[in-house]
C-alpha cells in the first residue's frame, strides 16, 4: 500500500503542466509575525463525501519547513462539517508540538468566519465542531485564524483534487480498507483498550465509529479513560465531540471524563461547563465529580474557590471521600496553608473518612519543605501507629527534609528502615542523599552511595549524575567529573542544561574560560540552548580573570537577545568595579532602570564597594541612599559594607553613627561588622574605643573569632601595647579561638619591633611546632634585627623550605 502512495505522489508531481499551472495560481506566502508560525491547513473530501482527507503544513518566519501531518477521517460529512474538522485536528496537533504563537490559514471562508465570530450560538454538527475548535484556541498563548483565497485555477489543473498533497490524502482514506483480520484487531484493541501509541488507539477508534451498530457508551467510556492516563486530553476533547455527533448521549462517567481533561488543561472554567451541563441534563454529579472539580482549582492556584465548592458539596449532602480529602490537603498544602490541612486532616475522622497514606504524604512532603521536620516525623510515626504503612514516597519527604537540615546520619538511618520493612529506595531517594553528602563535602561516601545505587539495579538519572559532577567538580576532582560525565553518555543519558553549567562554572574559575567557551559549542551541537546561567558562568569567567573586554561583547549579545538578568548586569558591574573602570560599572548600573530591571541588594553592594574602592564617598553614600529609596532594604552586609568603606576614607564618626543606626533596628550587627569598626579605630589611633568595643562582644554574648582577635591585637601592637596584645594573644586560646597563622605574626611583629628577641625567638619555636610559617614582614624585621642570631634564622629557614616543599 506505502509502494502505491509513492508512486501515485510520483505521478501527481511528475505532471509537468498540472504543476506549472499550480505554481502560476498559488498566491505568494506571506510571513507570520517573528517569532510566530504558520500552519497552512486544508482537506478534501471524495466524491461521495465519505471520505475526508486533510493536511496541514508548519513553516516559520523565514519561511522554512518545520513539520506537516496528514490524516483522513471515513465518515460522511458536509463540506464545512470536514474543513471545522480538519481544523479542529490542526488545533490539536500543534498543540501537543508545544507552539503557542500560530497564524491559521484555512481557504473555508465560512469556517474562519464562524471561528472570528464571539458571539456565535450554533447547535448544528458544524456548529459545535466550530465551538470545539474555539476551545481549543482559548488554550493557546497567541493564536489567529485568517481566510486565505483559493483559485479556480488550481482545480481546473489537477481536476476535483486541490493539490497533490490532498491527492495523496484522498487516496489513503480510499486505500485504507482492512482486512478481515485487521477489522479483529482493531475491534479488540478498542475493547481491550490495550494500546500502547496513539496512532494504534486513533486507528481503532476510526474503525470502531464506523461500526454497525455503534458500541455503547460504556466501552467508549473505557477507551477514552485509557487516553486519558496516556495523557491524551486534546485527542479525547476532540473524540468525545465525535462521539456525540454521532449520535451517542453522554452519562456521568462520560462527562466526569472531559472534565478531568479540561482541568489537566488547565481549563477548569471550561470543566465547571460541562458540570453545568451535567445538571441540565438531570445527571446526579458525583464524588468524582466534586473531586475532580476541586483539583482543577486547586492546580490552578484558585485555592479559596475550591474550599468554597468543598463547603458547598458538603452543604448539598454530598460525602467527601479519601481521595476528595487528599486532593484538598494537597491543595492546601502546595498553597502554603499546612496547618489549614493538618485541621483538616483532624477533623476527617469526625466525618467518618479515613486518612490515607496519600493524605499523610500531602502534609509530610510539605513539613519538610518547611523544614518543620520533627513535625514531620512525629506525623510520621502517629501514622504508624494507626497502621497506615508508608511508602517510598514518605520516605523520600523524609530523607529530603533531614538531608537540607544537614542531619546525614538520619537520612542513613531513614534509608535503612525503608529497606527493612521491604520498601525500596528509588533513584529520588538515591539522588536526594547523594546529593546531601555531596554538598558537605563527602564526596567519597556519595560516590559509594552511588556504586551501591547501581549495584541494587537503581538506573541514575541526569539529576544523580548532576549532583556527583558538581561535587567533584566543587573538591576540585574535575578529571573525575569528565569521566563521569562519560561514563553518563555511555549510558544513553543525554546532559542537560545544568550538567553543562556545572562544567562551564568549573572551568571559568579555574581560568580555562576558552575551554568552557567550547563547552557552549558542543551544547548547541548536541541540541541542547544555553540558558543566562550558562552565559553568565561564561562572563563571571570572563571578569574573574580581567577579560573585561570579552565579557562585555558577551553581555552585549545577551542584552540583544533579551536573555540578560539582574545577575549578567551584576556580574558585568563587578567586573568593572575590579577593573578600576568605575564609570562604565555606574553606566550599566544605570541601564538597568531603562531596561526595566530593579537593582537587588548585591548589585546594590558590589556598585557601592567599588565607589569606596575608587575613592569616591560621596558617590557610595548617595547609592546607599538610592537603595533605600527604591524599596531595597539594607542588610547587615549593606551596613558593614558602608563602614568599611567609611572607616578605609578616615570617616569613623559617620561609621559609627552608622553602627547606632544598626543597633536600633531590629539588625543585629554581627562580628564581621564588629571586626571592620576595631580595625578602623585602632588605624585612626583611637585604641581604647577598639578595646571598649572588643570587651562589649563578650558583654553581648558574643564569641571573637580569629579575624577579630587579630585587629584588637594589631591595633595594640601598634600603639605600643606589647604586654596588653601578649595577654589577648594567650586569652584566645582559653576563650576556644585557636591562633592561626597571622595571629602567630602579628604579635612575633610586635616583640621584634620592640627588640624583645628572646621572647620573639619563643614565639618563633611555638609557631613552627605548630606548623605554622613566618610571612614576609616576620622574615624581613628578623634579618634586618637578628642577623647575628643564626638560631632563629635557621629556625626560619627550615620551617620555610618545609612549608615550599
């Protein structure tokens, strides 16, 4: 049969003087809109209108092929009952493809005006094909439909058939005859409902309509549940309307289905439609019914809407049941009402509805995304003791919510429960731990984790294979990371966006910016769109290395494909601000307002740092001020910025004045801030505000950190306060701040400076026991003052060299 299409398409097209005529006739194509398609649609039908056969063609702007379909319907129809059909098919089609930016162009002068007029009421067969085909254009974003002129030219060249796309439509609906025995299969395929692709179930319904009798609605009813679970909503929408017009009266089921469809379509106006019609034709609606209803609002976030109609089912004596309960305590739930749904999870059993384990997982799922997990396990064992048996989906919450709380060990413990009640762990209960340890750093027991994955026959996904590249790539194991990487394609599992990002971000910070710039190469070769993360990995690289140049004919692009966030402009503004090219950082910073975009708080303080920075005060103050303005709180971390600033200028009044602003908001300044004022009055020689301050931490309940306890101590030193700078030196360790390194050299400085060699020498052995090194200040005051002492040089040396080596 394929052999006699292609050569009726070869005979149709070899017909020299048929195509120049055609050719001479066709009005010239006319281009959607950018960014839109347009779908050329047309049928035809026999001679005895008992065959309808249709095609339509999908080109873009530019005018290139994107993709046709074609199709026949064996059922006798009126001329504009088939074009509204073949629309209605269009419709579908492009939908399902995912396009929502479409021009229709159909030469049914009728049907388009029928289609463009709001006000239309028509209960005919073509009427109710017009107002299916309506419901499906709401469901676009965009979408038109226009009259397109045929020529008479066309039909006089190639006789009654239009074209030979159409010639070979026709054909298939007349050469489209079964056989005995597959009349049986299709029959059973539709009774069974048994089919696994759509085009097997569209086969079999075709055949099916065109029975004598007609099947009942019960087995249509079946056919069209099975559509539904294939996640079929447009072709069942579009099957239901064929049904009816053949004569077939819809049941409770049967409408129970639709509106299921609708609200999977986000429809649920459309849903509450056939609810209507349901009590027109004195149908008693049913729990599903009620149910179904309250879970298309509740997916369509109209959360007050769908607790109304439950009052109200209730209040016209209707009984919710479990799964009427679940599907509002998910509602809730998703909708951030948790303790809404735990009252209502209370008040089930006083209505004489027991909770499920789908019921229990709503609210568990949704603890632990609050991070309200003790709630969670305490839900989780009163659940146990009702005999309610969890699921790996319980599980997996669980795991989740131990897992961002940082408490492994738990998540470990959870695991091993789950496999002794005979519950096995799922790839998302594998992914969620390895991903845990791989974030603290443990990337050799998630590495573990996963080799126990594969070996109790778990398949990794993309997710799992993201999460242990990133934490390889993180504890600096990126050869690692590429063999897992090919070890992932290996396995058939194609890298998505975030597995290129996690690469891209790696190698810019290693400085290997061209070979991430080759990674956005084989992206778009594999098929897969860089997205603004990957470009602003890409520039943040760019920046980090002073490529300011590259990173700015990078933004330039994206600003031009309208992909640049607020993060591209502050990555952009960062790289300025280091380059010292703190004008062009302040044009972008700007630009950003003209392009409709609001500054957030790092923006805000990267600009602010860099005005400091260049020596421009006044500049950073005014900023500061602007942020305040345009609605954008100031943080603990604007306010040490601004003090550190303040104090690097000399300006200490101003930054502590900035300080009693901190202290009577409800911000708590924290020890960095502390930090930045001790180092900014002991600069400005006013040691004894630094040692107020540095004692009013401890008054506070505050613990110094080494950072905090080196500024006191420098701040000492350099005012000559030796012994003082030696007592905080020792406190630090009876305080549980164990000196570092700098520590050891600030105060080693101090005794050098003030030529107390042999306690230098004291410090000197201590810090090498401690494996600590001298720094180059320490180096440079013992040659210039301890020439002659060979022991301290020698201790010096040796410890440097082993440090080196």
């Amino acid at each position: 049969m394929a052999l006699n299409f292609l050569q009726q398409w070869r005979g149709a097209c070899s017909d020299s003087t048929s195509c120049t005529n055609v050719v001479s006739a066709l009005t010239v194509w006319s281009p959607p809109p950018q960014g839109w398609i347009k779908v050329n649609i047309d049928a035809s039908l026999n001679s005895q209108r008992s065959s309808l056969g249709f095609g339509c063609v999908v080109r873009d702007t530019n005018g290139r092929f994107m993709a046709a379909k074609a199709g026949c319907f064996c059922s006798q129809m009126e001329v504009n009952c088939a074009e509204a059909m073949t629309f209605r098919e269009a419709l579908s089609w492009i939908k399902e493809c995912g396009w929502d930016q479409v021009l229709f162009e159909s030469d049914a002068q009728v049907l388009v005006v029928s289609i463009n007029n709001v006000s239309l009421d028509d209960l005919s067969p073509f009427g109710l094909l017009v107002q299916d085909c309506k419901l499906l254009l709401s469901s676009y974003e965009e979408a038109r439909c226009s009259f397109i002129h045929s020529h008479l030219q066309l039909q006089g060249a190639i006789g009654t058939i239009q074209s030979p796309f159409l010639f070979l439509f026709t054909n298939y609906c007349h050469s489209s005859t079964s056989t005995l025995e597959d009349a049986r299969f299709l029959t059973n395929n539709f009774k069974s409902a048994s089919f696994t692709h759509i085009d097997d179930a569209i086969a079999s319904f075709n055949h099916v309509i065109h029975k004598h009798p007609l099947p009942s609605r019960v087995p249509f009813n079946r056919f069209l549940s099975a559509l539904v679970k294939m996640k079929q909503y447009h072709t069942v929408l579009s099957m239901s309307k064929t049904i009816e017009l053949l004569g077939i009266s819809h049941d409770v089921y049967s409408l129970n289905i639709l509106i299921n469809c609708f609200c999977r379509l986000h429809l649920v106006d459309f849903g509450f439609s056939v609810f209507g019609k349901m009590l027109k034709f004195g149908l008693e609606p049913t729990t599903v019914t009620f149910t179904t209803l309250i879970n298309g609002l509740c997916k369509g976030s109209k959360f007050d809407k769908a607790v109304e109609f439950f009052d109200d089912m209730v209040a016209h004596g209707y009984q919710p049941d479990v799964y009427t309960y679940s599907t509002m305590i998910n509602g809730m739930c998703k909708f951030g009402k948790t303790n809404v749904a735990i009252g209502l999870l209370k008040g089930m059993a006083d209505r004489g509805c027991e909770p499920n384990v789908v019921t229990y997982n709503a609210i568990i799922d949704a603890l632990c995304k609050d991070e309200l997990v003790g709630e969670a396990l305490e839900l989780f064992s009163q659940r146990r003791n009702k005999g309610i048996s969890p699921n790996v989906i319980t599980y997996n919450s669980l795991i989740h919510g131990v897992c961002k709380l940082g408490q492994k060990n738990q998540a470990l413990a959870l695991m091993n429960e789950m496999v002794e009640q005979n519950i096995l762990p799922n790839v998302y209960t594998f992914s969620v731990l390895i991903d845990a340890l791989c974030k603290d750093g443990m990337v050799s027991e998630a590495q573990n984790t996963f080799n126990v994955m594969v070996q109790r026959g778990v398949e990794p996904d993309v997710v799992t294979y993201n999460s242990l590249i990133d934490g390889l790539c993180i504890s600096d194991q990126f050869k690692e990371a590429l063999a897992l990487l090919k070890e992932m394609v290996g396995r058939n599992i194609s890298p998505d966006v975030f597995t290129f990002n996690i690469l891209i971000d790696t190698l810019c910070k290693k400085g290997l910016v061209s070979n991430a710039q080759n990674i956005i190469k084989i992206m778009i070769q594999r098929g897969v769109e860089p997205d603004v993360v990957n470009y602003n990995s890409l520039m943040d690289g760019y920046c980090l290395f002073n490529q300011i140049d590259k990173a700015r004919k990078l933004f330039d692009l994206m600003v031009t494909n309208e992909i640049a966030d607020i993060f591209s402009y502050s990555i952009l503004i960062n790289g300025y601000c280091k380059c010292k090219m703190i004008d062009d950082a302040k044009e972008i910073f700007d630009e950003m307002y003209h392009k409709g975009l609001v500054p957030d708080a790092v923006t805000y303080h990267t600009l602010i740092k860099g005005m400091f920075q260049a020596g421009r005060p006044q500049n950073a103050k005014e900023l500061f001020k602007d942020m305040c303005s345009h609605g954008q709180q100031p943080n603990i971390v604007t306010f040490s910025i601004m003090i550190d600033g303040l104090c690097s200028q000399g300006n200490l009044d101003e930054a502590l004045t900035l300080l009693k602003k901190i202290e009577e908001s409800q911000l708590k300044p924290d020890l960095v801030t502390y930090c930045i004022l001790i180092n900014g009055m002991c600069k400005a020689g006013k040691i004894n505000d630094a040692k107020e301050l540095f004692s009013s931490l401890f008054e506070n309940g505050l613990r110094p950190n080494v950072y905090v306890y080196s500024a006191i101590m420098k701040g000492l030193c350099r005012e000559g306060l030796i012994d003082e700078a030696y007592k905080v030196f020792r406190d630090m360790e009876k305080g549980g701040c164990l000196p570092n390194n700098c520590c050891y050299n600030i105060i080693i400085q101090g005794f050098l400076k003030h030529e107390d060699l042999p306690k230098a020498a004291e410090l000197i052995n201590e810090m090498v026991d401690k494996g600590f090194s001298a720094d180059a200040t320490t180096i440079e005051l013992v040659v210039r003052l301890l020439c002659n002492d060979d022991l301290i040089l020698r201790l010096l040396k040796v410890r440097n060299e082993g440090s080196a080596n």
